[in-house]
C-alpha cells in the first residue's frame, strides 16, 4: 500500500508548526494532527526571545547557534504568511542591586557575551519611568515572537491545503507496523510525537505557568524589561507580564496566588493604574535536565519536546536538527538525544 503521506506529526504547538515547516521545506509531504487543549504552552507563550539566562547573567544553552537558526526562520515564517510576527526588539535588565550591576558589567568581558548584551542606557521614555536606582543592563538580541499569530496564520493555511486535521487523537488510535505508521486513515513511514506537556515521553516534568495581558496608561514602554517578570510592550497601552514557575497542581489553571504574585511584582515598579485584560496559564514541557527531548521512541516513532520555558528560541533549531536526523540520517547530538531518559 502506498502511504498517504511523507510524515505525520502529532501536536502543533511551536514545536510541531516549526517541525512541519521545516519538513514541508524539504517537500516531504507532511500532515498533522492536532486539537487544542487546555493547558497548551505555545497558546500562552509571552513570545520573549532572550537567549541570557538572567538569573546567572550567562548565556543559555546554545544561545548564538539558536539565535543564528530563530531569526531566520520566523523572519521566513513571516514572509510566507505575510504577517508580522517577529519583533527585534532590545530586553532592559533593570538591575535590583549594585552588585547585580556589577556582575553585569564583569561578563561583558565575554567574547560571547558582548554580542548579546550591552550597558545601556536605552533611550526610551517608558522605561525611564521605572524606577531603576542601580540602572539597567541590556540584552540586544532580544525579541518578540507573536506566537498567537503564528499559530493562527498556519492554521489558516495547512487547514485549508488539507494538511492539518484537528482532532483529538488517542493512544490507541496509532497503530504501528514494520512498514510505518498508520493513524486516523493516514499512513507514513514516520510519526512525530509534537504533543508538548500532554506526551508521556520519559524525562518530562511539566511546570505551570501564569501571566497576564494588563494595560497602563502613561507608561509607553518601547522595549521590553525585565524586573523579576518580564514587560512585554503589546501597543494601545496593553502589556504582557509574566511568568509563574509552579511544578505542582500544572493543570490547574489560573490562580488568584499567580495573579496576586505578578500583580505585586508590576505594583513595585509602577505606581499608574494597573487594568487586568487577561489572566492566562499554561503548562511547559520542561525537561529534567532543561535541554530538548528528540529522537526516535520506536522503530517508527519520533519526539520533538522539552522545550521548556524557551520554546521560541529552541523550536526551529530543534526541528531542524531532528529533520537532519529522520530524513538524513545524521546523528542526533548526544545532548538532547531522547536516548538519555531510556
Ligand atoms: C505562561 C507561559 C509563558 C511562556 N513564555 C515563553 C516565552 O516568553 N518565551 C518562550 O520562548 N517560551 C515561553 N514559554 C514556553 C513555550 O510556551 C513552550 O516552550 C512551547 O510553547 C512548547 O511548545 P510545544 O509545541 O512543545 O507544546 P504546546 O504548545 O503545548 O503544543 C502541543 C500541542 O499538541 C496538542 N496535542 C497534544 N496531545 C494531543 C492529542 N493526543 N491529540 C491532538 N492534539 C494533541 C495540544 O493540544 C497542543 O496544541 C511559556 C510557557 C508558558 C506556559
């Protein structure tokens, strides 16, 4: 029997919309399969691109070799769909200490490092507006990626060729035999697994996160910061402030603690009215040791998760890198191989 398709992939949160570009890119003829859920990451993502660790003031992992593939690809993402959605846009680190300044300061002497960051100051009136005693830091490539964009453009499209069908698939629907893969009267020699916190996929800790769509009048910030929660400038006033880390009760949703938690961190850096537009949660495919999940899970099945709390940044790198892998048969790198959790 013929198959129906090249490959199928199941999921199409970031992980799966960048794995299905990268695969219909090669002409493979791809489908996915996809309803969804309550809880989805991509759906809630604020979209931040900040490839330094700000916690430590280090690079995260792979930062420059992500960045070189992200921006590529969304900006092609953006040409195809003939929508803006990817934003470069500068991230100030407004520092709490003196002594966070300072470490600042000391890891610009990283060859690395001073390609991403700088000291500032931005020349940007909202952000003067936020009180900053120790003055801030800045990430220059950063960006904003408007993932709710994203997801709708390609829905659009891959529903209207016929590539996208949307319902909920169980387990047991998925019947795999020594020539491929057969699901839902499709068939391939190859599924991908792209189902995010919903996979059972060994290494896997899912963590909730919380954020909120606000508006503050008077403040006009131009550039995102940074000050224990990011500040996403959304235009007309409107912000997105997040996020929550919770690893316990993940599918609970929003909570008032949540709400609360980033209310009063937004309270301490702007005393302007605060208007809540939303209040949204989802859960993070995290890893254990926070580095993506690829490879194969069987002899005809693929995973494509853990991409955290940086699935804007991970996901093209990933796809391409799993692409090279399936299609190619190059090796997976030993580092993000699903093979480690076996
Ligand atoms: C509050 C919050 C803020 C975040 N902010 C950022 C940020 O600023 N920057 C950043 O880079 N990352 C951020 N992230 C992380 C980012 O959202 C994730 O890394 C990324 O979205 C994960 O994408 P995914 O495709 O693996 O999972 P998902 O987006 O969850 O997609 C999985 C998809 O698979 C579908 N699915 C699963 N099982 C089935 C099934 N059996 N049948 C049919 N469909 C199924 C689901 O419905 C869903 O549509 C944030 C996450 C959260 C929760």
């Amino acid at each position: 029997m013929p198959f129906t398709h090249d490959i199928l992939l199941l999921g199409r949160g970031l992980a799966g919309v960048a794995l299905s570009e990268t695969l219909a890119a090669r002409s493979l003829r791809v489908c996915v399969i996809d309803a969804p859920q309550e809880g989805r990451a991509s759906w809630v993502a604020a979209g931040v691109v900040n490839p330094i660790v700000l916690r430590r003031t280090v690079p995260s992992w792979r930062a420059s070799e992500l960045l070189a593939i992200a921006g590529p690809f969304y900006r092609e993402m953006q040409h195809r769909y003939e929508t803006p959605l990817w934003h470069p846009l500068p991230l100030a680190e407004i520092f709490p200490t003196a002594q966070e300044a300072g470490l600042w300061q000391l890891r610009m002497r990283d060859e690395e490092m001073a390609r991403m960051m700088g000291t500032g100051p931005l020349n940007d009136a909202g952000l003067l507006r936020l009180p900053q005693p120790y003055g801030h830091g800045v990430v220059l490539r950063a960006a904003w990626l408007d993932t709710k964009a994203l997801l709708r453009a390609h829905r659009d499209r891959w529903l209207a060729e016929g590539r996208l069908i949307e319902r909920v698939l169980g387990p047991d629907e998925i019947r795999e035999h020594d020539g491929g893969v057969e699901v839902a009267g499709l068939s391939a020699p190859m599924l991908v697994h792209c189902s995010g916190p919903f996979a059972q996929v060994k290494g896997l800790l899912p963590v909730r996160g919380e954020g909120l769509t606000v508006r503050m009048r008077g403040l006009s910030l131009g550039v995102m910061a940074h000050r224990g929660v990011f500040i996403v400038p959304l235009g007309d006033d409107r912000y997105r402030v997040g996020s929550t880390f919770a690893w316990d009760n993940v599918w609970s949703g929003p909570t008032e603690e949540g709400k609360r938690y980033l209310l009063d961190k937004m309270q301490r850096i702007w005393s302007g009215e605060i208007e809540m537009v939303e209040h949204w949660a989802g859960v993070r495919p995290a890893a254990q040791d926070r580095r993506p999940i690829l490879g194969r899970i069987t002899q005809r099945q693929a995973v494509l998760n853990g991409l955290g709390s940086r699935g804007a940044l991970l996901a093209p790198w990933c796809a391409a890198h799993l692409a090279d892998h399936l299609i190619d048969g190059k090796p997976l790198d030993s580092e993000v191989g699903c093979a480690r959790f076996a």
